[in-house]
C-alpha cells in the first residue's frame, strides 16, 4: 500500500482535479487506486458524480462511529474507489481535537484494513485547513503531491507552503518525500515559464517536469461528475493528466514503501 495525501493549504491550485484524475489515469493502467476525500467541502465527492449522502456514508462516520474505512467504500465507474466526504467533517477539529490518539486514526485505519505491501495506490484529497484532517492524512501518507498554480499568488505562497508543511511535519520528526506540480499553466503567457523558473530554483528535482494546463475540460469535467479521461478524452488536459501520471509511475512515487 502506498498513500500520498494532495496537499497544499491554499485553495484554487487544482488538488481535487489532480486527485481526481490521476485517481481515473492509475485505474485505466489497472492500479486500483482508492481516492479518499478528506474535505469538508467534499468536492472529490462531487466531482466523481457521487453526491446527496448522509454523513453515515462518507468518511465522517469513521470518525464519529469508527465505521470501518471498508464499509464506506464505493465503486467509480473506472473501477477505482472512493471514500466520500461530507460537510459535517467541519466539526471534526471542535469534536475530537483534543483526543491524543486522533492524528493517527486514518493511518490505522488504513494499516488495519489494506495490508500494508498489498500494491494499491491511496489518494487523499487534503482540506487546506492545517487541523486535525490534514495531520491525519500526513500522518497516514508515506508521499505528498503538492499541486501549484502558475500565477503570482501561489508563487508568493511558497514560503507559507513551507511553512505549513514544516508545522505539519514537526511531530513525525522527518521529512515527507514530495512532489510539486504545477498546474493551471498557460503556454501563452510569459509568466508562466517565469513561475516554473522560480519554483525549480526553490524545490530542484522535487518538482515534476509535467505541467498541467489550463484548459476548459479540466474546469468543465467536474460539474458533470466525471474525469477528464470520460470527459474530454482526447483533450489537452487527458494528455496532460497521463503524463503527470506516468511521470510518477516512473519514479516509483505510487509502489510501497521499501
């Protein structure tokens, strides 16, 4: 099993589109990933065509019922699966902050239920909250993908990157192996090119060579609960989605731990 969480504590810079769609690449190359969103927005959820659920059926009731991570499961149609989020995952942090054993209960969950060298690739969408969901899946992750848009903000929002992923770094006591992507990238607009520029000068060969651009399918596949590769399958975004996704099949990012 290996799990790497898709984090980044700044909203807008694609990290349920990038989860949504390398979750749809692994499952065409018969990975049989699983997704798991851990958002309360829960827009993984929704943009996977899974929607009008009670919280009993979604992630929340592991943590509220200690529901086994297995019984909510549910299977998309690329044979991937997924484990639905709900709003009332907002509650999380007021509810079972001050529980000490908390940070770690999606990483036992996981441990539990999945054997830990079975071949199967985790997704976590991330909330961009840095509380008690975001330990939880950094705790539970072996990697990170750490999506980027290619626009001035995100780029001054490096150094809070940082910053967040040292604080959620502190109490494992080591660094997470990584890779940033950049997303939302415009061929067209020097500014583009500049902001890939400055962040391999920052990260060096923990940022990925693929850029994802921004394209209409990428923003239009979600409103109709389906993945690029269903969507636009022969658009800039599917081309982009599978060389992100080879790239890091490549470089072993989805195998186990050894």
């Amino acid at each position: 099993m290996s799990v790497v969480a898709v984090f980044n504590q700044k909203g807008g810079v694609g990290k349920t589109t990038t989860t949504l769609n390398l979750i749809a690449a692994l499952a065409k190359r018969g990975k049989f990933p699983l997704g798991i969103d851990l958002d309360p927005q829960a827009h993984l959820t929704i943009a996977s065509g899974v929607r009008n659920l009670a919280s009993a059926e979604t992630i929340y009731a592991f943590y509220s019922e200690q529901k086994p991570l297995s019984h909510l499961m549910r299977e998309l149609p690329t044979g991937a699966h997924l484990i639905p989020a709900h709003m009332e995952l907002f509650k999380i942090d007021s509810l079972y902050g001050r529980n000490p054993n908390i940070t770690s209960a999606l990483k036992n969950g996981l441990t539990q239920e999945l054997l830990p060298d079975e071949a199967i690739p985790v997704l976590i969408d991330c909330s961009p909250m840095l509380g008690v969901l975001s330990l939880n899946a950094v705790f539970a992750s072996q990697r990170l993908l750490i999506p980027v848009s290619a626009d001035y903000l995100s780029l001054q929002g490096v150094n809070r990157l940082d910053a967040a992923l040292k604080v959620l770094e502190k109490p494992l006591g080591k660094r997470i192996e990584r890779r940033i992507i950049i997303t939302r990238f415009d061929s067209r607009r020097r500014l583009s090119y500049e902001i890939f520029d400055r962040l391999r000068e920052h990260y060096g060969n923990d940022l990925c060579e693929t850029r994802i651009s921004e394209t209409v399918s990428l923003a239009e596949s979600p409103v109709h609960g389906k993945d690029v590769f269903a969507f636009a399958p022969h658009g800039q975004g599917a081309k982009d989605y599978n060389a992100l996704a080879e790239e890091l099949i490549g470089i072993g990012f989805f195998e186990p731990p050894k």
